[in-house]
C-alpha cells in the first residue's frame, strides 16, 4: 500500500508542477509542450521543470542526512536543524550577502559546505567527538542556537533589501531556479552517493549499540565523524541552492520507519531518500499557488506540516514499542519449577544475619 501511495503522491506531485500556474498546461499537452517554442514551452521547459527536478534531488538529499544522523546518533530527534549544519550552512551564505561581498554564485555551495562543517565540528569537539550521541545532540542544539543567534545579528546588520533576501533564504525556496541549480548539485551527488553506499553497513551496526559495535570491529567515534561529514556533503549543497528547508530530514526517515518497521538500515536509507523528495515536492505547490501570484517559502510549508506530522509518528513508534516489549510473564526463567524465577531479575541478597 506505501509503495501505491507514494507513487500516486509523486505522479499528481510533478503533473501539478508543470500544469498548474500561469500559464496553465492541460496534463494531456504536457509532453508536446516540452521543448517546443512558444510561452508555455518556455516556462514548462526553462523554469517549471527544473524546479521541479531541484525540488526531488533536494528532498532525497535532505531525507537521507535526516537517516544518516538519527541512525548513527540513535535519536530520532537527531535532525541537520538540531545539530548546527543548517544553520551554519545558512550562515556561511549569509554572511558574504550581508557584508557586500562579491562571491561568485560557484562558490556558494562552498561557503555552505564551510558553514556547515564548522557547525558540525563545532558540535562534535564540544561533545567529545560522539563519545556519547545523547551528548552530541545536546551540543548541537546548543550550537545551532548560537549560529541562528549570529544570523539575527546579520539580519540587523542588512539593509531592507538585503533583509528581505536572507529571510526568504532562511525559510528555504524554490523560487526561480534553473537548470544551472540543478547541474551543481550533480558533482556533490557523485561524491554523496558512494559514501552512502560504503556508510549503510556500519549504521546498521551502530544500531545494536555502542558496545555491540566496539566488539564487532567499528571504532563508533570515527564512524559518527564520517556519518555526519557525509550529512554535511548532502545538506550543504541544498542549502547554498535552495536555503534550510526546515524538518524534511526529521519527517523523511519516520515515515521510512513507520511504513516499513523492518526495513534495516539499507531500506530505511532509500525510503527516506524517496518520501523526502515527494515531501518537498508536494510542498512546493502550494508555496506557488496558495497565495499566487505571491510565492511562499517552500520551508514553511514542509515545517508546517513535518512537525505535527513527525510528532504523531514519533509517538504512536513509541506506543508500539512498548507494545512489542517482552513481559514478565515470557522471559525466561531460571531454575527448577519451584525457584523458577525471570532471568533479568536480580539475585537477591542475602541479609547480613543469613551469611
């Protein structure tokens, strides 16, 4: 049924995004209208589609960072906004706009890419390198903070135009991007994927914990170092193009779980990819037709729906955990049928007069 659903959301997602706006495409005349001359075959061609195609490889990439972060930190709250990569990411490309900095539009995902590992690494020496992911988390969010704190003061530094453009940026958009957005995100993929590939057996060692990961053979430190510098190399670019768009990478990997509890960590990896690029392309319609000719941030609307959406799936995942715990009645036991008693219960002590 998931699989149904999902193709269906992403079927009516694209058909709306090249159909729907001014001018308005009948479905029917979507494919003669590709590449031909004339108004509609420049707006479906030059502006629709690639928006279009930003929107899926922007969502999958923000919905596999959201994986690679929860699983490696074992946290669902583990999220790029909770961490400090979006928001130095964002900083990183704030920051030349405001201080009228002339910088070349190759080198913004190098600036975000910047931003974002400083933010990463800062998270990672305050915690002690990952000893612990509660730790981890708890910085990061405290670092995030910090960072968000250093755009506000760009924001009161930046004149009203310039005001305008960074808190567009900030709430993320889709906004008049072009084939050109897209093609540089393409090297970044090339290096992403492979390190994905090579990243999916040590999360799902990580997953039986730290212990249980120690005595397989993976130094968890490290492995935590490299799964949040591939996050990096997958958020960074995505924010330099398109700005933070907010919580795809908390909702994209509890969908994963949800719909598919026994996926693994393969599975998990490539759903989240998949449900996070029909979430920011299902967004992105009404950011362009709620209030047209208006265009809202894309990131308001996936923040809009992705926190109640995630909270509800998040607690019904606790629920069923809790509803799949072994009871006392099934452990097993030890001892013969008169001492019997459940295997994790303490052996009692003896009292100082009974030794």
């Amino acid at each position: 049924m998931a699989p149904v659903c999902l193709t269906a959301a992403a079927v009516v997602g694209a058909v709306c995004a090249l159909s729907l706006g001014t001018p308005y495409v009948p479905p029917g005349r979507l494919l003669a209208t590709l590449g031909s001359d004339g108004l509609a075959g420049l707006v479906v061609t030059e502006l629709r589609l690639p928006r279009m195609v930003l929107a899926l490889v922007a969502g999958a990439c923000l919905g596999a960072a959201g994986l690679v972060l929860q699983e490696a930190l074992r946290n669902p709250l583990a999220v790029p906004e909770m961490l400090g990569v979006s928001s130095g990411a964002a900083l990183g490309v704030a920051a030349p706009l405001v201080l009228a900095l002339s910088v070349p539009l190759g080198l913004q995902p190098f600036l975000a890419l910047a931003g974002a590992a400083f933010g990463g690494l800062l998270t990672l020496v305050a915690a002690g390198f990952g000893r612990s992911p509660s730790s981890v988390l708890l910085t990061g969010a405290a670092v995030a903070a910090a960072l968000q704190a250093g755009l506000l003061v760009l924001m009161v530094m930046a004149d009203q135009l310039d005001l305008q453009l960074i808190y567009r940026y900030l709430l993320g958009s889709l906004s008049a991007r072009t084939w050109d957005d897209v093609t540089g995100l393409l090297p970044w993929l090339a290096v992403a994927v492979p390190a994905l590939v090579l990243c999916v057996p040590v999360l799902g060692v990580l997953r039986l914990g730290d212990d249980d990961a120690r005595a397989l053979g993976v130094r968890v430190e490290r492995a935590r170092v490299a799964a949040l510098g591939i996050a990096v190399v997958l958020i960074a670019p995505v924010v330099a193009v398109c700005g933070p768009v907010a919580w795809v990478g908390f909702l994209a990997p509890h969908l994963a779980r949800r719909l598919r509890p026994d996926g693994g960590a393969a599975g998990w990896l490539v759903r989240s990819a998949l449900y996070g690029a029909v979430v920011v392309l299902c967004a992105d319609q009404p950011a362009r037709l709620a209030l047209a000719p208006v265009e809202t941030p894309v990131g308001a609307w996936t923040a809009l729906v992705g926190v109640p959406v995630g909270v509800v799936l998040l607690k019904r995942g606790r629920r069923a955990a809790k509803g799949r715990g072994p009871t006392r009645a099934a452990l097993p036991v030890q001892g013969g049928p008169l001492g019997a008693r459940p295997v994790d219960d303490p052996v009692p002590l003896l009292r100082k007069a009974e030794r």
